[in-house]
C-alpha cells in the first residue's frame, strides 16, 4: 500500500490555515494576525521608506462615522438639517375665536349623517360642519349615535365606558339635557357622547315599543327647552335601528360620498332606505345636501365619480369639495377639529366653505 502525501504546509488545527505565511515585501500585504477578536486593536499598517529596506509601523487612520442613521434622500444633502414646518402651530383652546358671523336658519334644521358604506367621511363631516357652524355664531348640538364614539371623541369629550349619553337617552328614555356635555372646540357647540354600551342597543331596541321614533320624542323635548340652529346626528355604517332612529328624528339628511366607485353602490341602498322611511314613518325626510370627500384631484377617478354624482343630484351637491388632506385625519389624535388644529389648512378652509354653503342655503330656501 503507498505511503500518503505529505503535507507541504503545517496548518492550524481546526482551521486549515497557514502557521507561517512569507510576506513579499514587493506586494506590501500587512501582517494581520489570526486570532479576530481583537483585530481592530493589533491591526497596524505597513509602510516602507523610500529606500525600500525599513519598514515602520504606523495606526490605522480613524474612520469617522456620522451620528445617527444613515438615511435616503433625494435631490438634497445627505446630512441637511431638517426642513422647517411651513404650517403655523395649533390654536391654542383659550385663542379660539367666532369667525364671521353666519346667517341662522328660520327654524332648527336637523341634519342626519347617513350613508352605510363605512370610510366615506360620515364623522370628519360632522364634526366638522358643527364646529364650523358654531365657530360662526351659531347654536349647534352633535348627537353620537355610533358606538365608536370617534365624533366625541374629536370634539375632544372624554367618553370612558359607563359615561351616561346616547344610550341611557334612548334605552332609559332619559333626558337628552341631563347627558348634553359642552364641546372646548368652539362655543355654542354641545355633544351628546355615545360609548361602547351603545352596541346593544341595537338588539335591546328590536322589542321596545315604538322603537323607531326614541330618539325623535327626545329631541323635541330638548327642543322645546333650549335652542339650537343646528342638529348634527352622526350615525354609524349600517342601516340598523340606530340609523332608523336618526332618519325618523331628521327632516334633512346629508350624504357625504367618497370620490371612490364603492361610495356609488352605496348611495343607491341608502335611497332605498329613504324612500322606505318616507313612506312610512317621516314624511318631512328629505335629501337636501350631497357632500363630496376625500377628493384627490391628481386622479381621474376623483373627477368622473364627481360628475356622476353631480349628474344624479345637481341640486343637492355641493360646490365645495373636501380635498383629501393630512391635517384632516391628524386632528381627532390631538382631541380636535380641523378648524382648531390647523385653522389655515386647505382641509379647514375647505369645511368653513362647506358650512357657509349650507347655511347660506337654508336661508334662500327657508328651510
């Protein structure tokens, strides 16, 4: 049997690597040690003099390496300071004031905010339109029928479980005044808070007399004591007997519709429901404002779901257009409406227009 080959080379053990390797002094390569834990400590750089025969020894260069991380940017330098907020800061609450006074309506208009398809604006639009309505001098009560809560919510009412509202007003028939809470975004503007309790409401109403028509007996009878110009009920996304309630109470309602396809689909089930409800239980019910949300005007989409829906109610639509914007969305986090959180948006202009559109209606058509 042939004797094995022997190795040219002594290696390390469990490594396979070199224990002496000849540096050609020609190439220059560093004697770098084996072990790796503590390379950048025993790590030199070889340098040789101009004679070619000494070699010295010098510390590597230090790497500076910039503080915090290391971002993409386009079009401007890496490490730029960071660009200053163009909008002015929020109002502060003791800051806010009535803007131009707005023409108030002959008798109580009572709107419902209706449409069952869910995202379409429904609460950005309410309270919205209720601040903008009572920063204009005007006497405005929201009543939050959806058991989220978010229009309390962005009226900045805490509404932890248990608080008395919506609920007890329908369920224990308790006095709408009792529960009506003062909203800080504008004076003359109360909230009749809902909290989650109201999610049972729409099972415990199915065997209640008269169970359509609660909500209706309590507004008049709120009514008749105090005053208000306006009547905003945010209804959630369904067309349960919360929204019934709503819809028996109200003699306007107003759509808001998303600039999407879907929003279309379900404006036509909410037409049906209305024509039901005419019949037979509020004859006064009628569809008096179409407001168009969430509109970006960069898609083509945007512009001919606007022109359809002007198509089919070029009476009730609205001029004013409510742009898709950040500052809308960013003020129910801070407890606020847009009009308070960043007065100069295009989304509080936007709504401020809105609210001066309605009001001046309802004095042309002395609703």
């Amino acid at each position: 049997m042939p004797a094995p080959p022997v190795a040219e080379f002594r290696v390390t053990p469990g490594l396979g690597w070199p224990l002496h390797v000849e540096i050609d002094p020609r190439i220059g390569w560093p004697n770098v040690p084996r072990e790796t834990l503590d390379w950048p400590e025993r790590l030199t750089v070889r340098s040789w003099s101009s004679d070619g025969d000494a070699m010295t020894a010098a510390p590597p260069a230090p790497i500076e390496i910039p503080p915090g991380p290391r971002r993409a940017r386009f079009d401007e330098e890496e490490f730029a300071p960071a660009p200053v907020e163009e909008d002015p800061p929020p109002v502060a609450v003791a800051d806010r004031a009535t803007s131009a006074a707005l023409p108030a309506p002959p008798h109580t208009r009572i709107f419902v905010v209706a449409n069952q398809k869910g995202g379409v604006g429904k609460t950005t639009t309410s309270v919205n339109l209720a601040a903008a309505l009572a920063l204009g001098g005007l006497t405005v009560l929201l009543v939050d029928l959806d058991p989220q809560g978010n229009a309390t919510t962005a009226l900045g009412v805490d509404h932890p479980p248990g608080t008395a509202g919506t609920y007890e007003v329908l369920m224990a028939g308790a006095p709408l005044a009792d529960h009506v809470i003062p909203s800080p975004e504008a004076p003359n503007l109360k909230v009749l808070p809902a909290t989650i309790d109201l999610a049972g409401a729409e099972i415990e109403l199915v065997s209640v007399v008269a169970r359509e028509s609660r909500l209706l007996r309590a507004l008049r009878a709120y009514l008749h004591n105090h005053h208000a110009d306006y009547v905003f009920l945010d209804c959630p996304p369904s067309l349960g007997l919360l929204t019934l309630n709503a819809l028996v109470a109200a003699n306007e309602i107003l759509v808001p519709i998303q600039c999407e396809y879907y929003a279309l689909e379900g404006v036509t089930q909410l037409m049906r429901t209305i024509d039901l409800v005419k019949g037979e239980l509020n004859s006064d019910l009628r569809l008096s404002t179409v407001m168009l949300t969430m509109f970006d005007g960069r898609t083509k989409l945007a512009a001919q779901v606007a022109d359809e829906v002007r198509n089919h109610f070029p009476a009730e639509t609205l001029a004013t257009v409510i742009p898709r914007s950040v500052r809308i969305s960013e003020a129910p986090s801070y407890g606020q409406t847009v009009l308070t959180y960043q007065p100069s948006s295009v989304g509080a202009i936007s709504y401020l227009e809105a609210a001066h559109e309605i009001a001046q209606r309802g004095i042309e058509e002395n609703l």
